[in-house]
C-alpha cells in the first residue's frame, strides 16, 4: 500500500514527507494504523546524525499509538480493532532475558531491530528508488506501519490515543523507574535532576508511591514549576550547589532515591553523591555523548548507595504499559499535561525546531 511518511534522507537535514511503499504483515507482524505519535529525543539525535549507530534512508518516529488493521500468520495476541501502543522495547516472554524476569532487554528483536530491519532481516518499506530501512523497530512518523506482534502492547480502547502515545518512551521512561524499578516508597525522599519529559515521569512516578519529599533540580524556571503540577515539593536550579542542597533538606543524609534525566556524566556524578548513606539508591535514565565517562568516588559505594540504570524505565512493555494506561483512565497519571504543542505529520519538522527551541515538554503528531 501507498502511505504518507517522513523519511530521514540525510543527517542533519530536514525530514522529507512523502508517498512510500509498505508491504503487508509477514508472520508474526502486524499492520498499525497510526492516530498520534510523540516526536522524541532519540529521533532528532537521530537525524542530526550524532547517533554514532544511526542510518539512513528510514522513516523516523517511535512513539506511536493507534489501531491494529491486519495481522500476519500466527499472530494471536492482537487482531484488526485491538488499540495498541508501539514499543521499541519488545516483550516476547520467551527468550533467556524475558523469562528471567530480571531485565526488560527481550532478545528476541534486537539484533535485526539495530539494523533497521524487521526480524526475518528484511523491510517492508521501500519506494522508487529503493529500501527503506525501519527505525527501533516502530517508524511511525507515518500514516501505518508494520511491526513485530511482540513490540506492541493492546491497552484499553477508552483512552486518547494522543495522550497515551506518550507512553511508548519518554513518559513510561520516568514513571516506570519510580514504580517499578526503584520501587520507591512512601514516606520517602526524592531528587530527581532534569525536569523533561523522563523527569516529569520519575515525579510522577514517586509521587503514585506516596514519596514525602520530591525535590527536582533544572535550570529552567518553566520546567522547575511545571513539576509542581506532577507532584514535586521542592524545587532548584541545579548546578553545582545541587547535592548541597539535597543535604540539606535531608537532615545532612541524602535522598533515599535520585533519578538522573539529564545524559550529562557531571549530573550523574552528583545524583550518586545526593544519594543517602547506607541505602540510598541512584537511578540514571539520561543518555551520555559517545564515550563518556561518569565518575564515582567508592567511598560512596563503600558506604551503601547504590548504582543502576535502565532503559525505556525498565519496563517490559507489554505488561508494564497497559497498566500506565489504565492508571491513566482513572485520573492517577497526568499525560495530558506533558502534551504542550500538537502538529500534523507535514509539520514533524516543527517538532524539531520546538525541541531546539526547549519549547514546551513534547509535541505530538496526530493522524486523521
Ligand atoms: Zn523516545
Ligand atoms: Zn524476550
């Protein structure tokens, strides 16, 4: 079938929208028909080039949400009608990593995934002049797209598709490290460093758990008050008096949980500082340039805080997401508030220059 997608032709360029070719669901896939997607970090990192991994031609975009249309042979877990959100993170339940129920890094896609193919190793996009490669698996900076059945979660029809879209990568990013991979608890302490998207979330997140105190730190004043709206208790600039002031709204001893949203190595340093002696434990969610390094004094170790890290917030995708959405229809999550701009898929490249701009939390492109 013909769609309409936004194809990254050349880093550093603006996306080019355009009529392109996807062929039908093989087994295990399944056709997406897209109504909104959130437009991301990781796809301008992408376009600009500095993903050291990047490539192109593909179509961008993987914060996706809308209807299945087809499925391919063997596809039981979704049919035509089924609600879904797209996950760049897949759930098999099958593999080594999935059954171990230590890790949400599923196998079972990867290896083609990082290679912009689906996982028989081909693409179901093309046009006159060639392939297109997929881009995490999703590409949905377009009308419809195919992907893996195991990269989609089915949630609940109720919901607004422009909302819960969000929760494909960012917004699920920052909740599902403060519920379910620091499992803070109530009555706790809280820093949170960086105030987007993935920061908002890790408010939100400690907030759903009943922390006490949830102090975040950004150099935007816009940002420092919109967290207030997710829940945070105390808010600063940031810099280099940050873990200082974290002391000292914590009796001298630190937060029982930080989270790191910013990928800035110095933050990260700070965020395992801020962490308090004997059991304070350290999140980092923020990705780091190309061969950076984050430094740690063992003393800090030696005396209990504790490092980890994770990616999409450690959360298996197709059961961690249904649950957000769920959370979401009853009025305990706030999506609609990281939603600050709304574009059509020709305006994706506004996306872009609203994120340079650091122009409201997220924009998101919505379909007819
Ligand atoms: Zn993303
Ligand atoms: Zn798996």
């Amino acid at each position: 079938m013909k769609i309409r997608a936004a194809v990254l032709e050349q880093f550093g360029q603006p996306l080019v929208v355009q009529d392109v070719d996807l062929a039908p669901p093989k087994a295990g896939e399944v056709l997406v028909k897209l109504k909104a997607c959130g437009v991301c970090h990781t796809d301008l990192y992408t376009a600009s080039g500095a993903d050291p991994s990047g490539y192109c031609d593909c179509v961008l975009g993987h914060e996706g949400a809308g209807i299945v249309e087809e499925v391919g042979a063997g596809v039981r877990s979704v049919k035509p009608g089924d609600h879904v959100v797209t996950l760049f993170s897949a759930e098999c339940g099958e593999c080594l990593h999935c059954k171990s129920g230590k890790t949400n890094l599923c196998l079972a896609v990867r290896e083609q995934q990082g290679l912009g193919l689906l996982p028989d190793g081909t693409s179901r996009l093309s046009r006159a002049s060639g392939e297109l490669r997929h881009f995490m698996g999703t590409s949905t900076f377009a009308e419809y797209t195919v992907m893996p059945e195991v990269s989609l979660a089915k949630v609940n029809p109720e919901a607004d598709f422009d909302a819960i879209c969000l929760l494909a990568c960012g917004a699920t990013t920052g909740i599902a490290a403060a519920l379910w991979k620091a499992e803070v608890e109530q009555g706790s302490t809280v820093a949170v460093f960086g105030a987007g998207m993935v920061g908002l979330g890790a408010v939100a997140g400690a907030k759903l758990r009943g922390a006490e105190k949830i102090m975040v730190f950004d150099p935007s004043e816009q940002r420092r008050e919109m967290s207030r709206q997710f829940g945070a208790t105390h808010v600063f600039c940031g810099g280099e008096n940050a873990v200082q002031e974290v002391l000292d709204e914590t009796d001298g001893f630190g937060a029982d949980y930080t989270f790191e949203a910013t990928g800035l190595v110095d933050v990260m340093g700070q965020a395992v500082e801020a962490a308090r002696m004997g059991w304070g434990l350290a999140t980092m969610l923020g990705v780091a340039g190309k061969g950076e390094q984050m430094k740690i004094t063992p003393r800090f170790l030696i005396t209990g805080r504790r490092v980890q890290g994770a990616s999409f917030g450690g959360a298996r995708g197709r059961t961690h997401v249904p649950q957000l959405v769920d959370m979401y229809l009853k009025g305990d999550l706030d999506l609609d508030g990281f939603i600050s701009h709304r574009l059509t898929l020709d305006e994706v490249n506004k996306g872009f220059d609203l994120m340079h701009q650091q122009d409201g939390i997220r924009s998101v492109i919505q379909f007819d």
